[in-house]
C-alpha cells in the first residue's frame, strides 16, 4: 500500500522534473529521493519517470498517478487543516484562484475577512478560469473566482456563489477617434487593432464571440494575460481592447472609455468542490462572501 510520504516525494520529482531539485525541495538526500522512487515504482509494477542523462519525463502512468496524488495529498491537508480548526477555533489555510479583474476587490475582501478570522492564511493566485476550474478539480486550490462555470459532470461539480454581473467596455487612448464617443456597436470594431488575452480566459472568449455575432472580424495585434498591459497598449494608441468596466475605472495610465451595444458582460462567481464538505476555513469564508457581497460583487 502506498503511503503519503512516498505520494508527496513523487510529487515533488514530477513538479520539479529534476532529482536534485525535488530533493532540496524536500530537504532530503538526492540518493534517497532516487532509492524511494525506485521502491514506488517496483512496489506499482510499473515506470513513472523517464530518465536519460539529459532530462526526466513523466510516463503516461506517472501523468495518471500525478493527478491523483495531487487530489490525495490535498484531501489529507483538508483534513489536517479541519482538525486543526475544529480544535482551536475558525483556522486553517485558504488556497484561492482569483480573476485577474476582481484583484482590487478580493484585496478589500481579504483584508476584512483577515480582520474577522485572523488565524486563517489565504494563499492567492492569479489565474485564468481554465487554470483555476483544473486547480480545483486537481486539489490544488479550494476556492476559485471562476468567470464561467463548467459543464457539470460525476466526479467534477462545483458549488457556487454567483458574484454578480458587470459590463465590458472598450478603452483606446484618449485621442482615438473613438474615444469622443458614448456607446458604439460591436461591429465598429471590424478590423481595429486589438489587445486580446491569452488561450483559457473566458473574457476572451466573450469578446470573441460577440466580435463573431456583430460580423466583425477580430484583429488581434498583442496577446497578454494582465488587464494592466491591455491599458498601456490602448492609452497610446497601438490598440484598442475590451476589459472590465470596474478596471477601465480604476487609477492609471489615461484612455478612452467607451460602452458597447450589445453590451457584452462577465459574471465571476466563487467556486469550490462539490461533494467535499468545506473545513472550518473555507466554510467560513463562504460564508463571509455571502454576508458582505458589498466588498466584491462586480453588479
């Protein structure tokens, strides 16, 4: 039988894809790292890695085993966290994914949830939605501010808690002949240079869509993954770009903003395992959200 200790070394070998790396990852002896990995494999009867003078790969039974050791391990700190917080009161850790464009909210957010459960740690990572649905389904994450909920399957459902709507608006510099303007059609956007987000980002999927539906054809001239270089982009004119219409508000650097008609939205909703009950942390900061949507409804 395979015990957590041999799980979390054979994690860390097919994070780091580096023996030696993983070893000072673990603070152990790189020897005894390989002598473990060895008895995994011989205990399993089957490769996980491999290994040749150059390189280390995991094997399609290692990808396999990796997916389920990351789902086991997080279980096992779930329940750590939980005993640990039933014993000494609401604490624990919080492992959350956040939407790129609600950053300054779930920074009010925190800070007041910090002040109620001063023993709870939230860990928060920036992430598209197709990394955070693959964080939480993989155990890596507890709670996710998800732009779109996946199809929902047996095995893979999430429990949510919808944060509310908000409009996209175009932003260009402010001496874009467009920028003089209130609201202007979707298909105005028909071969204007744009900043556009990166492959697993569901805004992109929404303003590509509604590009698609007007009969515009998109000219994506940058690609990013940060709101902050779509607005750089724009304030000087090389393109123009669709965002949020809470971060085409915030402080920076000077643009145009424009409403759209259709007018495209997102919808963020806080998302987490379904089929799992929450730890005294995650419960408790569900419930947090719930009494203060104030702090980071996008509606």
């Amino acid at each position: 039988m395979m015990a957590s200790r041999q799980l979390e070394y054979f994690r860390a070998v097919a994070r780091e894809l580096h023996f030696t790396r993983a070893a000072e990852t673990l603070q152990i002896a790189q020897p005894a790292l390989s002598q473990q990995i060895r008895k995994l494999e011989r205990q399993l009867g089957i490769a996980l890695f491999e290994r040749n003078n150059h390189r280390v790969e995991l094997t399609s039974a290692g990808a396999a085993l990796l997916e389920h050791a990351e789902r086991i391990l997080a279980d096992i700190a779930a329940v750590e966290d939980e005993m640990r917080g039933w014993t000494a009161g609401t604490r624990g850790r919080i492992r959350l994914g956040g939407a790129r464009g609600l950053t300054a909210r779930l920074a009010r957010l925190l800070a007041e949830f910090s002040q109620e459960f001063p023993a709870v740690e939230v860990e928060l990572r920036e992430m598209n939605t197709e990394e955070m649905v693959a964080g939480l389904y993989g155990g890596r994450l507890d709670a996710a501010t998800v732009v779109r909920l996946p199809p929902q399957e047996a095995g893979r459902r999430l429990e949510s808690l919808p944060l509310g709507d908000e409009p996209l608006v175009l932003i260009t510099a402010e001496s874009a002949p467009l920028a003089g303007k209130y609201r202007v059609p979707v298909a105005a956007l028909d071969g204007v240079d744009l900043v556009c987000y990166s492959p697993g980002s569901v805004i992109r999927e929404i303003v590509l869509s509604a590009l698609a539906d007007a009969g515009a054809t998109a000219r994506i001239r940058f690609e990013t993954r940060e709101y902050s270089t779509a607005r750089a982009m724009a304030s000087v004119g090389l393109a123009a770009a669709v965002v949020p219409r809470s971060v085409a508000e915030e402080p920076g650097q000077p643009v145009g903003i424009v409403r759209l008609d259709p007018e495209p939205a997102w919808a963020p909703s806080l998302a987490w395992p379904a089929g799992r009950r929450p730890g005294p942390a995650l419960a408790a900061f569900i419930d947090f959200v719930g009494r203060r949507p104030d702090l980071v409804s996008v509606t």
